[in-house]
C-alpha cells in the first residue's frame, strides 16, 4: 500500500465530512448524525498523524539537502543530527499511521453481555468461573465502568456453574471482544488434600449488547413462557410466577431469567439477553462471509477456541493466539489485564491492515 496516496485520499475524505458536519441538516437524522460525527473524530486524527508525516518526510529531505550543499562544518553537524532524529521518527509514525488507518469498529463502542460458565474441572471449575467473574468485575471497576448481574447459578462450593453480567461504559465491546473462548487454569485446588495439580476450563462469551434498532425480531418467532422460579432466590420469588423463558423458534435460543422477583424486569431482562444472542449470531455470519480481524490468529471469539491458560504455580498467563506470556497472576486476576488486553487489540489491527493491503 502506497501510504501517502492512501492518506491523500482520506484528507479528501476528510474535506466532504467536515462539510456534512457543518450542515445543519445533519442532525435531523440521528444515525447518520452519529456515523458522521464518528467518522469525523476518527479522520481528525488520522489527519493530525498525516501533518506530522509529512512535516517529517520534508524534514529529512530538507537536512539531506543541507549536509550535501553546506559548506560549515557545525551546520551539517546539526543537520546530521536532525536527520538522525527524524529518520527515527519516520516508521514510528508509520506504525502509528498503519494501525490508525483501520477504521473503528461501531461496535466497541456498545455495552456488553458477559456469559461466563464452566466447563471440564466439576467443582473447581465453577470456582474458576467466580475467579474470571471478579476478574472483570476489577477491571470493570478500574475502568469506571457499570456493572449489573443477570442470572447466577451458585454451586455449594461458592463458585458458578453460570453467572451473566451486562458491563455498560466507555469503549467496553471494544476492550473485551478478545476475551471470548476457553480459559483454562491450571492449579492446585483448595479441595485437594494429596497437592495435585488440576487442570478445568470455563468458556466466556462476550456479547455486544444490542438496541431495538440494531436487529428486529418478529414477536412472532418468541414463545414467552412464565413459571416459578427455581433454586436460590428466597421464598417470595418462588411462591410467584416470575421466571420467565423466551424461546427463539427460528434458532432454537433458550433465554431463562429468574433472578428479580418482577416479572416484568425478568421478561426485560430476557429480551436484553435474546438480543444480543441473536445480534451476535448475525454478527458471526457476516464476519465469516468476509476477510477481517476475527479471522485472523486472534481468533474469531469461537467458545470453543482455547485462548488462555493460568498458571498458577509458574505465575504465568499465556494467551495461546499471540504467543504472549505475562507475569504476576495476582494482579492479572485483580483486573490489571491492560497489557494482554492491548496487546490482542494491536496484533488484531496489525492482521486486518494485512488484510486491506492484500
């Protein structure tokens, strides 16, 4: 890819937007208003990254000139200098530029719905589960992010078999959308008297959260069904019929709510929680009928794709799709994950600029 052409035509890209900006008209229409004034901040910047590149490629011209035709000895000096700079300067700037040149995804702006359930592991697995749980919930929490609890299935060693959290903030899908597949851990669990070491997994799937407007579902193809909740949940959601199942017939998706004593909040909450399933199966559809960074070696969010191990005797977690292994467990299971998590997002860019070069 030629880069400068390429930027050259973004700047004249970058001209039409800030005229659509300016036009008052724009924000009768609300969603093109927002798609506008995003791909305005997105081209804002790639724009300050083009000044600074170009003031660069002249300035490197501009000292090669000087050092060729200068005749005192301390001005080329300086010029050979600058030169030494700025050709440091130059595929720094490029990088940046290379990774800017993706457009952002309209989905990392969006909310979440965190699935998180165990796997292989029984009893030790469910208390993984409640472990990646909190672990987000710290990195929810770091991030002045929102977090609410949908459905818990305890088990009686303190863990989940399942536990479904919305996460609402800034830039969450995101920051998250890498995290969904296989985790598996590797330690000695509380329960083991002899000190062997115990391999289980859980699954995490990270849901973008979706508004009526994002996907319509015909009434029609949802069976609602009310009972009486079952399991934890006190005495008064149980004499009532509070739970609420909704069954998608096209796809056969089985959403069950039952954590609120209201039928009401428990039938909203299950449509929240349909939405996003279906919003991401159609997601999933067009991702496979086309090139981009869920196809690359960071995965494609498959909950059957093993992406991490944690290793606790060798204080160690290794994501398996970008060969990275980082230290201190501890604080990586308090929610300090931004050094795993940037670096998914950076090779996930890096894959979809290979893709738009090719």
């Amino acid at each position: 890819m030629d880069l400068l052409k390429k930027l050259e035509e973004l700047s004249k890209r970058f001209e039409e937007v800030n005229e659509a900006v300016n036009d008052p008209n724009l924000v009768k229409d609300q969603k093109k208003y927002k798609d506008t004034m995003r791909e305005h901040g997105y081209l804002s910047d790639l724009m300050d990254l083009y000044a600074e590149y170009k003031k660069v490629l002249s300035g490197i011209e501009d000292a090669k000139v000087m050092i060729t035709q200068e005749s005192d000895a301390e001005i080329k000096e300086m010029a050979r200098e600058e030169l030494h700079e700025l050709e440091e300067r130059q595929p720094q700037l490029e990088e940046q530029i290379k990774l800017k040149l993706i457009p952002p995804d309209p989905l990392d702006e969006k909310n979440i719905i965190l699935e998180i359930r165990s796997a292989a592991g029984g009893d030790e697995a469910s208390l993984f589960v409640r472990d990646l749980w909190e672990m987000y919930t710290h990195l929810a929490e770091r991030k002045g992010w929102k977090t609410e609890t949908m459905e818990a299935q305890e088990t009686e060693v303190g863990g989940f078999n399942k536990i479904v959290t919305s996460i609402s903030g800034k830039f969450v899908y995101g920051t998250l959308r890498w995290e969904s597949g296989v985790h598996r851990v590797q330690r000695v669990p509380a329960t083991e008297s002899q000190g062997r070491l115990q391999t289980s997994t859980a699954t995490v799937a990270v849901l973008p959260e979706a508004e009526e407007a994002d996907i319509k579902i015909n009434p029609n193809d949802v069976r609602v069904d009310v009972m009486r909740a079952g399991g934890p949940g006190g005495q008064c959601v149980n004499t009532t019929d509070s739970a609420v199942r909704l069954t998608h017939i096209p796809t056969g998706i089985v959403v069950i709510q039952q954590d609120q004593k209201s039928q009401i909040k428990n039938k909203e909450k299950a449509w929240q929680v349909l939405r996003a399933r279906l919003f991401d199966l159609e997601q999933s559809k067009l991702d496979a009928e086309r090139s981009s960074a869920r196809k690359s070696m960071v995965g494609n969010g498959d909950r059957s794709e093993k992406i991490r191990t944690y290793n606790f005797p060798q204080d160690r977690i290794t994501d398996h799709r970008i060969n990275l292994s980082v230290h201190n467990l501890p604080g990586f299971m308090m929610g300090n994950m931004d050094e795993m998590l940037d670096a998914l997002n950076v090779y996930a860019k890096e894959e979809a600029f290979k893709d738009d070069s090719c």
